[in-house]
C-alpha cells in the first residue's frame, strides 16, 4: 500500500452499514435508546457483532474503538483488530437469530460484517 492510500484509508471511515443495517439500527434505537456494537473475536460467533444497550456492556482495556455507525460506537477486541485493520467493514443484516444476547435477535434477524481490503484500484 502506498503511503498515499495509507494516508486515505486512516481517513476514511472504518465501517458503513447497509441501507437494511441503518433502518435496523434506527428501530433498535428507538426500542431501546443509545446501542452499541463489540465485536469480540473470540470463539462461538466471536466474528459476529454483538448490539447492546449502551450501558449493558462494560468496554475494557482491550477494546478499541474503530469507528461509529449511525452515531453509535463500534468496538472491537484489540487482538481483532489487528487482523481487520486494513479492511473497510461493512455492517449488514441476515435471517434468523445468532446465538448470542445482540438485540436485534427478537426481531428473527442477526447483524452480520465483512471486511473487504481496501487496494489501490
């Protein structure tokens, strides 16, 4: 990567959400207000994000902050991150429910990512 992209991609905004993403993120919020997203990299659906109540989860050393999406903050497991940070993270919604306490589960949906590396062309 040139330093030119470097330059960019540390400029550039981490993750987007899918216009699905956005709508599910706007009615989670107004079900249940502030929300975040922490995506642990650990086993069992650790490559899943998880969507909380702002307050409903304790953010630790080894979070790091990413980005926000919709005005609402996105953590990552530091260890994580140093394998995702050269990719562009996009936020998107799947059928059915993950196996994890994320909120958008009563809505028979799961918030899915993928990363795609940002290159030159």
């Amino acid at each position: 990567m040139t330093r030119k992209l470097w330059d960019s991609f540390k400029k550039m905004k981490k993750i987007e959400a899918s216009a699905a993403a956005s709508e599910l993120i706007q009615k989670l919020k107004d079900k249940h207000g502030p929300i975040l997203f922490h995506l642990s990299g650990g086993c069992c659906d650790g490559s899943v994000p998880i969507c909380l109540p702002i307050d409903e989860l304790i953010i630790g050393q080894n979070d790091f902050h990413i980005d926000d999406i919709n005005d609402c903050p996105f953590y990552m497991n530091k260890g994580q991150y140093e394998y995702w940070k050269h990719l562009k993270l996009y936020l998107d919604v799947a059928s059915g429910r993950s196996g994890l306490f994320s909120i958008e589960g009563s809505e028979a949906v799961r918030f899915i990512i993928e990363g795609r590396v940002v290159n030159e062309k």
